[in-house]
C-alpha cells in the first residue's frame, strides 16, 4: 500500500475549495473579456535560460529546474510575465498592437512552504502592451475597478487602491541630491510596514548619509491617504519643488477616473513604490477594508520594455496582477456570499423504487436541467434518509426531489426542514421558487 | 538576446487557439455541473512512487521525472485518473459515496511528439465511484450524451457512441478456451484497425493455436454496428451460447437510455475491448460522423477498484475521458460554429479626439458592458482608419464605434463593410441588433 500523500507546499482541491474559486475565475474571465482582454495559455515547462535570463542568481534556487530526459535544461514557470515577453516576441507578427491578454494558470515557486504561501499557486495577470498613455493606464485601473466591485457586489467601501508613481519618488531624490541611491532606498522604503518607522529611518540616514534627508524622504512616502488625491498630489509637488510629467500623468489618468466616475475608489499613496527595477510609470496596490492583514491582493505597475531579452521591439505596457489564493482567503475570512455556495447541484432526485420511477425522474432532471438547474439523482434505491441526507450534506446540495413507493413527489429543503407535496407538472416552478428565494444560493 | 522558443512538443496558445478552448472547456464544465459532478484538482508534481506505483516500468521513459531542491523524487502528474485515486484515498472521509468529479487541467508525457501528439495537453475526465450499477453506468453515457448534442446543436448524426461490455467478450472466450490468453487476445484485436484483418487472423491462430478459434474470434468482434443494439447482443449471447450478466448489464442499460430517450446514438459495437487491463465492466469509445480518421474522441469504461494501491476502500467506478486537444481539432476540420468566433470583443470604440470624447466613449462602453457587449476601446486618437481596422482585424472584432471630430458616431459592421450614423441612446440597440443579426457572433 502506497501512502496517499501531496509533496509539502503543495495540496489538493477539493469540491468546497474548488467550486467557489472556479466561480471567481469565471467572474474574472467575464469581466476581462469585457474589457477585450484576449486569454492566452503558456507551457509550463520552458528552457532555463528562457526563464532565466542569462544571469540567473537570485531567482535560481526558488525553482524547480532539471534535466529532461532529452538533455534539455528545463524549469517550471516561476511567474507569467517573463513566458509572456517570450510569447511577445515568438507570436508578435500575428499579435495586433496594442495587444492585451489576460493569463490565469499556476505557477511553481520552491520557497519555503509558510503559511499561505506554496509551492503551487495561481497568478491571475492582465496587461495592455505596445501604448504608454494615461488611456492605457485608467483602462488597466478601471478593470481592477470593474473586478472589485463586482467581487464585493458593488459596495465600493469594501476596497481601496494605492496609486503612485515611481517617477515621482525619483524626481524627489533627484530634489534631495541622492537619486544615485536609489536602488537600496527603495528597498528599504518598500520594508516601512514591516520593520517600521525607526529602523526604516535609521537605514535612511545610513544611506543618505543625512538624517535631515532621511526624515524628508520619510515624510514624503507618508503622505495621508485619507485626503484627497488632487491633494495628496499637490503637496508631494510641493515637497519635489515642481510640476513633472509624472505628476502630469498621474493627474491626467485622476481626470479620466473622474470621467468614469470611480475615482473616489483610488487614494494617491506615495508609500508605493513596489521593490522591482522593472517599474518605470505607475504603482499600485489594493487593499480590503475588512482584511488589512492580509496585505495588498491586486498589484502592478507601468514597465517601459517588457520583452527587451527577447526581441528588439520596444514594448511599453502597464498590467496588474490579482492574487488569487490571497484574494480567496481573504473572502473566505469576510464570509463573502461569493464563497456561499459549494453545492454540487440544486437539486438531488432520490427514489425508493428506481426500477418504476426512473423514466420519470430522468424526465424530470432533463426539465430541471434544460432551465440550467443542477440537477443529480442518487443512484440506488433509497432505504434510510439518512444516507440520502449524508449524500446531500456532504455536496451542500440544498433541494431532494424525494419519490417514495406510493408514487408521491416531495420536495424537501435541507435549509429550513420543509418540505411539500409536488405533482411533476409543479416540479420545475417549485424548484425555481426556493432557488430564488430569500435562501436561494444558485451558483 | 535570448531566442523565445518554446520546447520540442510544447505550444503556445495564441488568442485564435485560446478563445475557443476555453468556450469549449466552460460549456463542458456547466453540463458536468447540471449532472451534479464536482470540479477538483491536484497538484500537477507529486512523488514518483505516488504516481508510478511501486513497479514503475514502461510509463517510467515517458514521464518528466527529477529530483527537486529538497532530494525528493518527484514528477509530474501523466494523466488525471491516479491523482484521482490518490486523492480520493486521501480525502475519503470529507467526500461523498457515492462521488462524482471532474477534473479538467493539463497532463504531461515525455513521449516522442508527433502530429497531434504533444507533450503537454488537457485532459478532460469525469467518473462517479463508489457505485457499480446500471443507473450510474447509464449516468456516464447520458452526460457524454448531453455533451457531445451540445457541442453538435442537437444534430445526433454527427456523433455515435460505440459501447461493450469486456465480460461479454470474456465469456466468449471461456466459451473458447482460451480465457487464459486473454491479455495478448484483447491486444491484438485492439490492433485491428491498425493492422488490418489478415494480420490480426494470423496472430490471433498463433495464441490460441486454432485457425477456427481465431475465425470465430475475429467474427466475434465484427459485428455490424449498424444493426440495432438489441439485435447485436442477441447474436453475441448466440454466439457465446447463454445469456450473462454481462449481458443483462447491457441490456439494463440500453433500457435506461431508451427512457431517456437518447437510445439511438448507441451502438453495440464489440470490436472495442480497449487496451487496459483496468476495465472490468462496460466500455465505450465515441467517433464522429465527419471526421472518423480522428479515431474516438471520448472514451472510458467501468473498473472495479479505483484506489487499491492507496486504501483497502473498495472503489468500484466508471468514467470517462475527453479528448479535448483531438476534440479541438476535429471541431476545427468541420468548420464547427462553436469555433468561429475567435473575437477578443464584440465591438470596438475608436475617436479621432480621445480628449475630448473620452468621458462620452467610457459612458457607451459601461451601458454595453452590463448589457453583457465585450467592449474594447483603442487607446490612440485615430489618424488613419487602417490602424483601426488592423487592430479590430488581429482580434476579429466584428464592430467598430467611431467617433469623428464632427461628433458624429458611426456604427461599422467590419464583416459586410457596412455602416450606420448612430446617437448615443441609439447605441445599445444598434449593437445588440448587429450582433444578434443573421452574422451574429457574438461569444
């Protein structure tokens, strides 16, 4: 006998994890698709070097990476932005530009395994390549937007994004004379919510070599996100000394946000930079009102060459990236009615006597189901309830059409414990009826 | 530079391809739903012992298997039903009995590439174990059934399912006396498309050592397949001498199928036996109508033990396995309708002067978005249609929205080059008729 075991940082999905995230996945393909997002789909293995880069380092031990066994070096995908440069350059005579695609796969990373972090997990990232201007950029925004709201049912106070610029914070250092440290003021800036003020200040000053400076770059990066952005963004050009075209386009992109009536949904957040080189416009992240510990679940930027290792083709695009197990866990914690329903059906037909009732019932199921009712029937002849409740219980399906030997159809409700008589003309009616009422939990 | 390519046997999905596979994926999900099975997955790398069993032995050359970071020996996932075993040994207690899933995700094979044979592709499987009946038999079928009138919009003669039994041909051979041959029997008779009649005569003379008992094997599994189902299993209990469970099993099923009403797409066909040892019960293949080089395109069978290497459970099963890649490719061959559309948008808005028709553009595309309308908008003020008509061309957007500097809006229907004057509140209706004219495509 074989253990039935996952290797560690990896796991199973089963059905109550499985359907509410496939009903997510579908949302979000729904509403990429209405932005003109095209899905596209990369192997999951690929040429090292091709992954890679020439370099490597970093990088390097976090993924799984081997011979095959034709001698090739391959590795599995770490991310979905480097296949998808390469997919830029191979496929882009027959790719339109601007050209916008949308990828929801898994990814494998060998890090340690902690606590909502794994080895296996899904990226969701959508991005506009081949335009740099504030349309591209309020358009990648309004579908995080459209995303979020439909996620939390309109109710635009369950969620936040934090929009900056990286040329803003450059353009202040340029003020402050220390633009040339950049690189290591980032990343210490980007580590304020996690080692916090004192210590971010004292690397500062190390790094500056001037605790004056380190104070003002400090004071920059925290701006108060609760006042308006117009705001926000005049003081931040207060602090650099003057307008730029940073600035400019962060305000253009606000304009065209107001036009579309969702800018209150957005705060100017300086404290965004985002830890990657790869940033060159833009920087956001997302918030959940109601699970601030759970950190940012919607992140992205302005890059200003996505696939320069592959082709000379300059390719500027903006894109974001949703977290998707982050997302779920997130909603599983906020009771989201997104996550309600596990059911595998509606309804489940059970029978005492199949042999007589079958015709029947499967008569009835293909009613059900012509209405897109999920419709299952239990495959012996019922004895005890209990096993016909065990059945439904464990697949959360709320509804038993119940057939008993005396040739009576009852539909029973597993919520409430009611239950009526139906004669098979009433069936499909009194199913849609407690679907959609005030219980209904239809997928 | 780094040249992006993509492994030998491995590919990319482009929009053209990705489109339909995933309306084809979403279809078949929501008809596994409307039969009550639940979505599952696993991980895509487990141990090797997990996946091979403890022999291994010639799945062992086709597999991508390594050693990863942490010394453990590991591959990737070949197929969806031994992770199904696993997983079901694994989460037995959370999960039903009896338990219907389905598992659509990729599977990864080492072997060598040819047409139509890749390293990576999709399977699409689906079985109910715990249960070993003719109404979950008939369940099986009838959910083939409903996919495949689906996929074909209701024309039943597009498709035909070839079903059999393996104890039925079993029995022919105890009632031959060569029971004991079984193994090498059912191979070369599985070879008898491939190799022809002459050539399986002789092979088969050779197992069992008897020209007659050869004869009377090969007319065994000839029968016509166009005959009534019912007739060809009386010739078969002729043939065999008695009636058998194998039979009655058959016979029960056919009579469910005749209730559902589905019975003609049927046919009793036992020249398929199926190459693995695995099946113990009934045994289907399904061909199409026009594209019978394409050999089955969804196949499975009834097994007796699911999970015998991970638990002493006893799972008898029956389930089945679409062949999505080959399904795609047939689809294509026919022109299938379920494929034309490869559209990334139904319509694309398009304005001479973005600045100042942008608020009025974003207005129309969010009416068209709740009504359901995919809705791209083109980020550049356009100078020269054809950039426009390029970019709708690439991603087969049918309309296009322009707003010229004179405020005017035209409707263009890029597939009959027609065009009309439209006013906002026209806009919708406009739309909508376009795409749901007699040109419709709309996804």
């Amino acid at each position: 006998m074989i253990e039935p075991v996952v290797l560690k940082g990896f796991r199973d999905s089963v059905p109550s994890q499985e359907i509410p995230k496939r009903r997510l996945i579908t949302k979000l393909e729904g509403i990429f698709s209405l932005y003109g997002f095209s899905p596209i789909d990369t192997p999951a293995l690929e040429y090292t070097n091709v992954l890679l880069g020439k370099g490597g380092g970093e990088t390097d031990k976090q993924i799984f990476r081997f011979e095959d066994n034709g001698g090739r070096d391959v590795a599995l995908r770490f991310d979905l932005t480097v296949p998808f440069a390469r997919f830029v350059a191979l496929h882009g005579s027959e790719l339109s530009r601007p050209f916008k695609r949308y990828h929801i796969n898994k990814v494998w990373r060998g890090e340690n395994p902690q606590k909502g972090r794994y080895r296996e997990f899904y990226q969701c990232d959508f991005d506009i390549v081949g335009v740099d201007n504030e349309y591209a950029d309020s358009e990648i925004l309004s579908t995080m937007d459209f995303c979020f709201r439909t996620i939390f049912s309109s109710d635009s106070s369950a969620y936040r994004f934090h929009i900056s610029h990286r040329g803003l914070f450059n353009e202040f250092l340029d003020s402050l004379e220390v633009r040339d440290k950049s690189v290591e003021i980032l990343r210490t800036v980007d580590k304020l919510r996690k080692i916090g003020r004192d210590e971010v200040l004292r690397l500062l000053s190390e790094e500056t070599g001037s605790q004056d400076k380190a104070e003002k770059i400090l004071s920059f990066i925290s701006c108060d996100t609760s006042r308006p952005f117009l705001e926000n963004l005049e003081y931040l050009e207060g602090l650099i000394g003057h307008e730029s075209e940073s600035s400019e386009r962060l305000r253009a992109i606000y304009a065209l946000l107001e036009q579309e009536g969702i800018a209150s949904s957005f705060s100017l957040d300086s404290s965004i930079t985002r830890g990657l080189d790869y940033y060159t416009g833009i920087v956001y992240e997302t918030f959940l009102t109601g699970a601030p510990s759970i950190g940012s679940v919607c992140s992205g930027g302005r890059y200003n060459n996505l696939a320069s290792l592959y082709t000379k083709e300059s390719l500027p695009g903006v894109g974001s990236s949703i977290g998707l197990d982050r997302l779920l866990a997130a909603l599983e914690d906020l009771h989201s009615p997104l996550l309600e329903s596990r059911s595998s059906a509606d309804v489940l037909i059970a029978s005492e006597d199949k042999a007589s009732s079958y015709e029947e019932d499967v008569r009835i199921a293909g009613r059900l189901r012509q209405e897109g009712i999920r419709c299952d029937i239990y495959p012996f002849n019922v004895k005890k309830m209990k096993a016909v409740y065990d059945y439904s219980g464990k697949n959360s399906i709320p509804l038993i059409l119940f057939h008993n030997w005396k040739k009576e159809r009852m539909l029973k409700d597993t919520r409430d414990q009611s239950s009526q008589t139906v004669t098979e003309e009433e069936t499909v009616i009194a199913v849609r009826n407690k679907l959609s009422g005030p219980a209904g939990i239809q997928a």
